[in-house]
C-alpha cells in the first residue's frame, strides 16, 4: 500500500513513517498542504494521512480540493483538535475517519486497517483469477482456498498484478506500489520480488510473464 503521509511534526512524522514501513508500506511524506496538493495531483495513492494544522494551506483545504478532484482515495485526518464541531468539519469535507493527537501508533494502524476494509467491502474486497482469489481488504491470497505464505512486499506485487490482470505492469509501477520517496530500490530488487511470487502461483497455473523492456504480466483468464 502505498501511503501519503502530511504532517509537519518532525518526531510524529518519523515515527509513522517508521512504523508503516516496518509492514512494507510505502510512505511519503510532505510538511505542508501546498507539497500535499502537489503530490496527490501527481502520484496515485491507496490511503492519506492528512494533519489539518498545517503551513500556508490548511488540511481541510488539501482535503476540499482533492474530492473537488472527485478523488475517492481514502483520508484519516491527524490534528490536536478535538471538539465536535472540528470532528463534524473534517468529516463534512470528505474524511473517512479522524485521529486526535496525541495517539498511540497501534491506534493509528488499526485505524488504517479499518479505513482500507470498509473502502475494498464496497467495492468488492476479492479478486478471483482461476485458482486464486485475492482478499485485499484482508491481504491475503488463497490458491484453491487454501492460504499462499507470502510476505507484505509480495503481496503488494501479487495485488498490483492481479488486479490488472491483462495489462502489463511496468518495473516502476512495482517501485512506487513497494517503495516511498526516501527509500532506496533498485530493479534487481523488483525482479527478485517477480522471481519468488512466479515460483509461489506457479502451482496454481499462473504464470507471471516477462515483457522485455516493459514489465510482467498475468494473462486474463479466458472464460470457458
């Protein structure tokens, strides 16, 4: 998952930034609302964490102005305040949930947990591909309804791949899915993540192919 992470507050921001990447998200982060209206025109995210109190534009504007762009990404506010009429505000404006300062990272993460569950539950949580269904809301995949072991990064490969069963994803789509802006990665690095999720599907009867000088693919199952 791939996670835009706006907040000014340097110790709080490494620290989220730490804890998320521990799972094998990948995180960006930006301290002001102008570089967070710039990023979400520019990258595509799966889930922002928004703090209001912020330099030169406030969260609630990044906010107003990304569902203006009718962006359904989900949005977690983070902020000090904590009255209603602040809590009602951001909801108003388009937040899916809110987080008041200070918290304890747990908190923060099961928050996720649920924001990205209620998300895929209404758009249909799993991908069915011959033998092999994808639960995303719960990051995990079954071949033959049995549990395929696999780590969070070649999760987040299989997702990627799966859901765009068909189209051939590109070396860089897989790098800016697994890693954030700060974090060093190499295409030897995707490929190994390629090599070991091919051997895992490859007793389903999936292949994931090659396209040189483009990226892989998983061919569409063919009905019939």
């Amino acid at each position: 998952m791939r996670i835009l992470l706006v907040e000014d507050d340097s110790l709080l921001a490494d620290a989220v930034v730490r804890a998320f990447q521990q799972n094998a998200h990948a995180v960006d982060l930006v301290i002001s609302g102008e570089a967070a209206d710039e990023a979400l025109v520019a990258n595509a995210y799966d889930l922002v964490l928004l703090d209001i109190a912020l330099p030169r534009m406030n969260g609630l504007e990044v906010l107003r102005r990304l569902r203006a762009r009718r962006s359904t990404v989900p949005v977690i506010l983070i902020t000090v305040r904590d009255s209603l009429e602040d809590r009602v505000d951001g909801l108003d404006c388009g937040a899916d949930d809110y987080i008041t300062k200070p918290f304890h990272l747990s908190e923060l993460e099961a928050r996720v947990r649920a924001v990205v569950r209620r998300t895929h539950a209404g758009a249909g949580s799993d991908v069915i591909h011959g033998r092999l269904r994808l639960d995303i809301a719960g990051r995990r995949l079954f071949a033959d309804d049995e549990p395929v072991d696999l780590s969070a990064r070649e999760f987040a490969v299989a997702e990627l791949l799966l859901t765009r069963a068909g189209k051939v994803v590109t070396k860089q789509q897989i790098v800016e899915k697994l890693y954030g802006w700060e974090e060093a990665s190499s295409s030897n690095v995707v490929e190994a993540f390629v090599y070991r999720l091919r051997k895992k599907l490859e007793p389903s009867g999936v292949d994931i192919r090659t396209i040189r000088g483009m990226g892989y693919l998983i061919e569409k199952v063919r009905a019939g």
